[in-house]
DNA sequence: CCACGAGATTTGCATATACATATTCCGCTG
DNA sequence: CAGCGGAATATGTATATGCAAATCTCGTGG
C-alpha cells in the first residue's frame, strides 16, 4: 500500500499487532497508560488517522479504554463477562464425527397452552406451530426439540419441509435478525423423555431453552434435551466487551 | 460535528442505522445487494469515507458482506453460531437477587494427579494450586467450584485471598488476556457433590468445565457444579460473525 | 482557600484527495 | 464459441487538514 507493508499488513493492523504484543508480553499490564495517537503515528511513521484507526478498533474489542483528555490504557477486565459459542446441531454432530439425522416426530398447528403462549407473547385464541424432533448422531438420540414456532412472524414456517432442515437451522436462514435469551439447567428425565432418548428414568439430561425475538416478536421458544452422560457440549471463547 | 447532526449521532453511525432498520423492516432481505459507497455519500450528504466506515463496521458486525467489485449486500446468516454469555458468578447472583457468600473448603498447593496434569499442560513433578470452594445465594449452595491454578503461569496467586474474592474474579483482574474452552453436560450427583451441593444423590446436577489459556498456557482449569433443579443459567446473546 | 473560568491536551468526527487491489464484465482473438 | 486480457468498478488503505468535544490543569478573583 505505501512505504512499509513488509508484512503485508496494513499499517493500522501493524500497529494494533505491536500494541497486542506488548500487552500480551505484560509490558504494559492492566490500567498501564499506552502512548497516544500522535506518538504512536510518528514513532510508527504514519499519520494520526492511521494510529487513530489502530487504537479506535482495540478499544472496540475491548483491549484497550479510550477517553478523551485522559489517553489510552490497558483495559482492566473487570465484570467482562465470559461468552460461549453454540454451534449448530448439524456441525455439533459432524465435529464429533458422527452421522448426523433428524427424525419429526410431530408436526401440529394449533392454540398453544397458556405458558406457551406467555413464552410467544402470543394474543389468545392465536395458533402456532409446534414441532417435536429427535436429532440422532450415529442413529442414536442426541437431542430431543420440542420447539414452538409464531406464525405471525414467520408465515413461511408452515410451508417449511421439516424432514430436511432442522427447523434451528431454517430459522437462521430465513429470519433476517434476531436476539435469543437462553435457559441451561440439568434435570432428572421424566419417562417420557427417557423413553425418547433412550435412558433410563431419573438420568441426567442437559436442557437448553431458548426464545428468539426479530422486530420485537418473540419468532420461537424452544426446549432442548440431551442425555447428560453421553453428551458434552464444548465450546471455545474469546473474551469481549 | 457537522451540518446535520439532529439526532446527536455521528454521520456515521446514523447511516449505520439507517441501513440496519432497512434489513430490519425487511426492506433489504439477505443477499439483496445495498448501495455502495459513493451512492451512500451522495444521498446522506457525506464524503465517501463517513459512507465507507458506516459499511466497514456494518460487514464486522457481521451485518451486511462486502467485496470489492461486487459491492456490499445484506449478510445471509447461514452457518452463524449463536453466542452464550456467562455472567460472573457474583453479577449472576446479584441478579437473582441474593445475597452472594464465598466459603473456602480447601486449599494446597501439590503435584497434581496425571488427569489434573495433562489437562494443565504442566511438566512432571510440577507443582499447581489447588481449591475446593463454594458459592452461596442467600445462604443456600449455588456453585460447587473445582479448581486448579498453573503457578507457573499465575505466581502471584499463591498469595491471593480467595477467601475474599473468588478465584475466577481475582484472574480476571490479573491475567491480561485470555481464550478458554468449555464443556457443559448435566451429570447425577455423586454422594460427595450431592452432600456439598445439599441435594440429594443422584439428582441432575449442570457441569461446567472451563480451561483458560494465555500466551499458549494453560492458566487454570476449574470445574464448577450447579445444583440442576434450583439453578438456571440464563442469559441473552446477539448474532455476531 | 475555594470556586470558576481559560487554556491545553487528547480523542473523535469529517472532508478532500490519491492510489492500491480485487473482481467482474466485455470485447478481442484464435 | 472458448479463452484470455484489459477496462471498469467498488472496496481498502493512507495522507494532510480542520474543527468539535471532553476533561485535566492551572491561575485568578472573590
């Protein structure tokens, strides 16, 4: 781009290397003041948009807290929280190696019972789609859907060929935005349960709930259940604002 | 700032807004392609690179995709994983509104089991801090916590009072960069975890297991357990790339 | 001695301009 | 008509410059 690409990096994320580095390497530890734009765009040889760029996106991945006046520093971590990536079914079930399969059990339009229908926000008397799925890795149970679908939000849904694509997955692709809030608790299986999973009653089972909001409308509720001892749920994170 | 600045907001971040109430409405579904830059600039009365940084934080976002040539385009979300975010132990008590106590079981610093060692990366014979703790909510067992702590990595946690602040608290505030991995499942308790959690034996108790690396070592390994019935863990995530 | 206001400093936003780079499109050639 | 090469186009990076906003410091007046 200009004199020094010798990485082939631009230069801002030179800058924002270097700068990582040095935390990283406790140079400079948490709350320690870090050199400003200006210094940073002439010892970097560079101008102070370009420094101004390096450091605007480190503090937007939360390494480093910005004010004006006082300078930069090495963000001090406190109350970040911890974020864990959920994939989806289909690559949960391909990372482990396994065959992946999805069996409806049950397919129903109607007026939801009441906590359902407090869950969907759903005015009385409105139907929703309910759907009852087994996701089998290896052709044995994985997990257990029991999902609730809000028509009003997603007319397509009713249309949806749920013997193909897992309804997790139809969602993601077609409703365009979305937030989620999630429930995770462990509970002892009830016989119906144990029976659909193929344990014993009384054995342990991870459940996940989760409610998906586009445009203010709740989309879907969904519950689901795995066989606690034969299912793990591992996941990576990187640490965030 | 500039001419119009009515809302408050930067040029920058209006347009962003703007756009993403388009995709939101529906206006722009995914895939559907989104003016470039030079029209953007033109119709919100800006210079090219306002318009460009609108669209540059847009696509990190994960919200829109961009390429040279082809221009930019409503993201399709396929493949997106969701994300999970776990408060720390002392917010998500405060949060159910109880009164958060930490109580220290146990304390020493010894030669790990092999187990312990293979999962902390550690060399033969060396030595690792150990801690059995529990958290209480309104004077009931919360969390069971397991942990072990890489000296070698962490020295300054020989001296922590952990009896005083939690051990996940306290690395936050003195590690200045991590990743770690997870793994949840949902167990039944053992007669040990269940007489520590005050459950009885064989009651679904939640797992989480959590390594935190830094500078390609592993800081710490802890296992916590969730009495299962009386504990949620519930939490919100928005779509990110 | 404290309060208040005037710099000084640092980040934040925006412009105009220039050139680099990836990728598509189109037309030329064989 | 297939394949190749260059033009066109949209994004990506960078410069120099100017002003705005926040906030710390310091000096002055009551």
């Amino acid at each position: 781009m200009d004199r020094q690409d010798r990485d082939g990096l631009p230069a801002y994320e030179r800058i924002k290397a270097e700068i990582r580095t040095r935390i990283r390497e406790g140079e400079w530890g948490p709350g320690d003041p870090i050199p400003g734009e200006s210094e940073l765009a002439a010892s970097f040889g560079v101008s102070r948009l370009t420094a101004h760029r390096a450091l605007r996106e480190l503090a937007r991945e939360g390494v480093i807290e910005r004010r004006r006046r006082r300078g930069s520093r090495v963000a001090v971590r406190t109350g970040r929280d911890i974020v864990l990536e959920i994939p989806r079914i289909e690559r949960l079930v391909a990372e482990l190696g396994a065959v992946y399969e999805l069996r409806l059990l049950a397919r129903r339009t109607l007026v939801p019972p009441a906590e359902i229908r407090a869950r969907l926000e759903l005015a009385a008397g409105e139907r929703a789609l309910h759907l009852l799925l087994l996701h089998l890795a290896d052709r044995r149970p994985f997990q257990l859907e029991d999902r609730w679908i809000n028509l009003l939000a997603v007319p397509a849904a009713a249309d949806a060929d749920f013997t193909a694509i897992a309804p997790g997955s139809w969602l993601l692709e077609h409703v365009p935005w979305s937030e989620a809030e999630h429930v995770i608790a462990a509970e002892n299986a009830d016989p119906a349960t144990a029976a659909a999973l193929g344990i014993r009653p009384g054995e342990a089972v991870l459940v996940i709930e989760r409610r998906t909001r586009n445009r203010n409308r709740v989309v879907t509720w969904a519950r689901f259940r795995h066989p606690g001892a034969s299912y793990r749920l591992a996941t990576a994170f990187a640490p965030r604002s």
